[in-house]
C-alpha cells in the first residue's frame, strides 16, 4: 500500500543571484511498513528532500503526495496540523524539550493533539518501554546520554501515530554502541509495529540495516535498491 | 502543559530571569510606594484640611462669598442650624460669623478673617481645640534660652481654647500670626474693622491661645474670637450668622450631602470641602491620574527589557521553536508560549515588588516616615513634615492589569520574531 508519492520534484534557491537547483526532479515512491535510507555526500540534497516530505518546506515544481493529500496545496496553518497527524520526526540533534522529563516529552504531542489524559499516560509508557527507557521515564534530557535522549526522540516520533517517521541522519552524533542499539529499536518496530521508517544518512552501519537504499547525488536519484 | 513548559522556561536561564524579575520588583517598589507617599500626602492634606479648615459642608448666604458683605448673614439661621442638625449624616453643626478684619500688635499689623464662634460647638465641628498649645514649644521659638526668662514665661502663658474666664476679650491665633505679631498668650492685640453702617470700629483683645495646625497660610490668616464679641464689634445681631460649618460622621456623604441641602434649601449657597478649597479637590483627582502616570512610565522602562530579555530568549531557542513548530505545534501555541513566559516573567517580579511594597507601606504607614528637615516647607503649602503612606487595594489591582497588559505588548515582537522564522532553517542553525 503506498503511503508517500514524489512525482519530478524540484527544489531551486535563490542563493544571491545565483540559482541553486537542490534537488532535481525526484520521483519516488513508498509502501507502508519500508525501512528505506536515503543516502549521498554533504550538498546532495538529502536533507533538503526529506524536509519537503516532512511537508517543512515546500517543492518548487512536482507533488508530493501524502496518503492522497497533495501536501503542496495545503496552507501553512493545515501543514502544521498535517505533520502534527501524519508525520514523526526524529533529528539529528535529538530536539528534545529540555524542560521536560522523558515521558512528558513523549506526551506533549499528544496533548497537542487534543488527547485524553490516561491515553496519554499509557502510551508514552509503553512507547518508553519500547526505547527500553522503562526506567528513565522521569529524566530529562540533561540527565540522558546522547544514545537515550534519540531513543526518546523516536518514542515520540511515533507518539502521534504517523504514517511514516522521518530520521535525519538519526546516528550522526552517537558512538557506535548506541547506533547500534538505536538501530535495531527502530528495526523491531518496524518489524513487529510495521512502522514506516525513512532515513537519511551517511552512516554505513545505517545504510547496512536498511531495506531500501535510495542513493542521491546532486538533487537526481542515482539508485534505487533493495536489499535483504 | 503548555502554561507549565513556560513556566519551566523562565527558570532555564536562571539568573538572567532573576535579573528581570529584580528590576520589576525595584520598579514596582519604587513606583508603589512613591504613590503611596504621594496619597498619603495628599490623602492627610485633606484630612487635615477639613479637619481643622474646611469642615465637611459650608453653607452661606448666597451671595456671601462674592465679597464678605456683612450683612449677607443666612435667615432663620437658629431653625436650619437644628434642621440640620437632626440629619442623621450629621455630626455637628457649627455657627459662625465671618469677618474680614485688620489685627494689630504692638510691633505690627495684618488683615485676617476672623471668626465668631460659640466655642462649645466649634469644637465639636473643627479640631482647631486640640491645637491650641501652650506656650513651651514658642517660648523655645523665640529664642528665650534664660531659664528664669522661660520659668515666667511659662508660669503667665498657659494656652487656652476659651475655657479659661477673663475680663477682657480672647482670642485664638494661629502660631504663624502670633510670630508674626510677635505676641504670646495673654498678650493684647487690636481688632479693627467695618461695621454694618459702614463705620470704622475697634476692639482690644487678649490672646487667649495659640494654634498649631500644619498649614500655616491658615495660622497666618485666621483668628477666632468668641460669637458674641464680634457681634458687639459689627454691630450685627447676637444670632446672625454667616457660615454653617458641618460635620458628618461619613465623609463619603458629603456629595449625596450637598445634593439633598441643595435641593431641600435652593435660596442657599452649600459648598462642599472641594468647592471652599477647589485647589484640594483637584489635587486629589489629578493625584489618581499621576500616580496612573507614574507607574506606566515604570512599566514602559521595565517593558523594554522585558522585550529585549524575551528576544533573547526567542534568538537561543530559535531550533527548539523550529522543532517544535516541525512536530505540530501551531503558531498561535507557540505565541501562547512566548506570552505566557512573558507575562510569568514580569508578574513574579511584580508580585514580590508589590508584596515587599505593601509591608513597607503598612510599616511606614503606621510609623510615619519623619522629614523634620523640611518642616518649614512643608507647612507653608499646609503639609504635614511626618508622612504616612497610604494606598487603596484597587490600585494594586490594577497594577497588575498593567503589568500583565505590559508583559503581553512586551512579548509581542519577540514572539513574531519566532513566527517569521522557517521551522526548516531554524533546525538547520547551529547554536
């Protein structure tokens, strides 16, 4: 079942006077359930492209297309809403709220999003417990190694429920036990929860777990591969 | 959860919040209790006013105040005094004659008004009784420093309201005219003025006491001798009178007061404290609107920094902002927050600075804050030089209006600073 379309996408700045074409027509598209990387150098227009997914930026030609919803034709106001419902973030510098413990970070979406209170309570712990942050529930994020406070991270990128999460390069500031640790968390979940995962990264131990691997170079798909 | 993640926000950098909440705490200390003396000061000018000036109510003959004509005395002035007198508001009513006349000493001379008054009721309108002193404190004034000098001074000059029999006829001076005079208790003063015909007429009195009150424009201007002397001296009728000089028990009835004489008695002219010294009246309208004055300057200072303190915040937390606006919080929650902060910011340090304003105001309000050096000054414009603070609660509820109206205008940039931005380029930042 698809859940996300690109058709010939395109991303131009205007960096003084000076056209700068970001990604150039990419058409991709993914099925419920992938665990897909995306992968290139530094300036290939990764992170561009999952920002314009993540419906944070806007195509300058082509659609996106999310679940049947043209997200280039939402306002600003809906897109807002749309991410809050559709989409999971996980960043690279974890964005966690630093006030917050643990589990009040998890749960903070769903008040967003108008939650009951004991739903709330329930989730954020079983979706910490999940992270295999049981006991960390009431941390904040000052108190957590990097390694937890991502796990934390992607608690709550599934604590609303989306249709995919996004990862943007998830691993590049862990050492190599906890993005292995991260890593197969994420892998069980969408193994056994069948949530779809799309990363980008530039991380080999990454790319290696990954099923689909979608190689950028210069805003253009260069390959498009799965793998066991 | 979003009013505690604010909440939580103002103490993640917790000396640069404690440093605006102690700058709104100063200001609200500073601006609080600078009112607070101010109305006091103007609250005990007019208490001191009616106590020993104005009384509450005036009524005249209506063309009396025009020019003092002597003959514009109030009719059957016996009857309304006791109609008056059964009004349930009213405390007291005293007669008087008004009579503009020349006061002269052996060293100098000056025109006052003086006052007939039947003692016993005057006391009970006009505290100007609990003035009158004896001499100790003038002997020391006029600088008599050899004790037998002092010694005879005292043993002759007991200070009297009236109470004390004498063949002559007395007369109460204010402190002001008798330095000025130079005379003291039991000295002789001569009384010259106009009678009813038109005549020059005289009388020699003795001082019989000497007030002090804290206005001495008033000392200086007003003297009292008995009702029956001045109606010997004039000419007028031992029951003529020109002013009724009215007492209520409750000073907030004196408006609802004045309306229903108004109405009830129409050929007459009834003066309120306000009308008889207009200048007090106004001084304490324009008082409210100063004190208003003051606290908004404070407020707009403190605003500043306020704005400046929450654009920093806003400008440090630029990719929290962008995370949070990146996973689904709307713009007007992120404003929400912002304000909220803001306004948190501003209301405990406005809090604690009223709280610490209002024992000050209580201590000092009791204890009276003392500024004898300034004694002479303060009773030429007929103020007191002991102080006492004084605040109404409405004022600071309507402070906090303020403050929380200023938080609010304070986070407004910053927080359209933290809209304008894109949720993609703000994670993008590195800080």
């Amino acid at each position: 079942m698809k859940i996300l379309t690109l058709n010939n996408v395109h991303k131009i700045y205007n960096e003084s006077e000076v056209q700068v074409h970001a990604v150039n027509g990419v058409s991709l598209e993914f099925d419920k359930g992938e665990f897909a990387a995306i992968v290139g150098p530094s300036g290939s227009g990764k992170t561009t492209l999952l920002n314009m997914i993540g419906g944070l930026d806007q195509p300058t030609e082509g659609e996106i297309i999310v679940d049947s919803t043209n997200i280039g034709s939402l306002k600003p106001s809906g897109l807002i809403d749309f991410r809050m419902y559709n989409i999971g973030f996980v960043f690279q510098a974890y964005n966690l709220i630093p006030v917050l413990t643990a589990r009040e970070n998890v749960e903070f979406i769903m008040h967003l999003q108008g939650r009951p209170r004991k739903e709330r309570e329930a989730r954020s712990r079983e979706l910490l417990e999940a992270v295999g942050l049981a006991d960390r529930m009431d941390s904040r994020p000052s108190k957590m190694s990097g390694g937890q406070q991502q796990r934390v991270a992607v608690a709550r990128a599934l604590a609303s429920k989306p249709k995919f999460v996004l990862a943007d390069e998830p691993t590049a500031n862990l050492d190599s036990h906890s993005t292995e640790n991260l890593l197969d968390i994420m892998e069980r979940l969408n193994r056994e929860e069948q949530v779809t995962f799309i990363f980008s990264t530039h991380d080999n131990r990454v790319v290696k777990k990954a099923r689909r691997v979608i190689t950028i170079e210069d805003g253009k798909v260069e390959s498009d591969s799965t793998q066991k | 959860m979003i009013p505690s993640i604010a909440w939580k926000n103002v103490w993640r950098n917790r000396m640069r919040s404690l440093i605006v909440m102690i700058a709104v705490t100063i200001g609200m200390i500073g601006g609080i209790f600078s009112s607070a003396v101010f109305k006091g000061m103007s609250d005990q000018r007019v208490e001191e006013a009616i106590k020993y000036e104005t009384s509450h109510i005036q009524i005249h003959h209506p063309r009396f105040m025009e020019n003092q004509e002597l003959t514009y005395t109030l009719p059957r002035s016996q009857e309304l005094a006791g109609e008056l007198q059964n009004l349930e508001k009213v405390q007291a009513v005293s007669r008087r004659m008004e009579v503009p006349v020349m006061i002269k000493s052996s060293a100098s001379g000056t025109g006052v008004q003086l006052l007939g008054i039947h003692p016993e009721e005057e006391k009970k309108v006009t505290a100007i009784r609990e003035a009158v002193y004896d001499s100790v404190e003038v002997a020391g004034k006029y600088g008599m420093t050899d004790p037998k000098r002092v010694q005879r001074f005292l043993e002759d000059s007991v200070g009297h309201y009236f109470t004390q029999k004498s063949r002559s006829q007395q007369i109460v001076i204010g402190e002001e005219l008798a330095e000025q005079l130079k005379v003291d208790v039991k000295d002789k003063v001569v009384v010259n003025l106009q009678t009813t015909e038109g005549s020059l007429s005289g009388g020699v009195f003795r001082v019989a006491g000497i007030y002090r009150i804290t206005n001495s424009t008033f000392e200086n201007t007003v003297a009292f001798v008995k009702k029956e002397a001045l109606s010997s001296l004039t000419g007028l009728p031992a029951d003529a009178v020109h002013e009724l000089a009215i007492r209520l028990s409750d000073s907030r009835q004196v408006g609802p007061l004045v309306k229903q004489l108004t109405r009830d008695y129409p050929g007459l002219d009834v003066k309120s404290w306000k009308d008889i010294q207009p200048e007090l009246g106004m001084i304490t309208q324009w008082l409210d609107v100063m004190l208003y004055f003051i606290m908004v300057i404070i407020l707009l200072a403190l605003g500043f920094g306020i704005v400046n303190t929450m654009l920093m915040v806003v400008m440090e937390r630029i990719k929290e902002l962008g995370m949070l606006m990146a996973i689904g919080m709307n713009r007007m929650r992120v404003f929400g927050m912002i304000m909220l902060e803001t306004i948190f910011l501003s209301i405990t340090g406005g809090v604690i600075g009223m709280g610490i304003a209002a024992l000050l105001i209580r201590y000092f309000g009791s204890q009276g804050i003392h500024l004898d050096a300034f004694t002479q000054g303060f009773e030429a414009i007929g103020y007191s030089p002991v102080l006492y603070p004084s605040i109404g609660v409405s004022f600071y509820f309507t402070l906090t209006g303020l403050i929380i109206l200023t938080a609010i205008v304070a986070s407004i940039y910053p927080a359209v600073k933290a809209l304008r931005m894109n949720p993609a380029e703000a994670l993008r930042i590195e800080i």
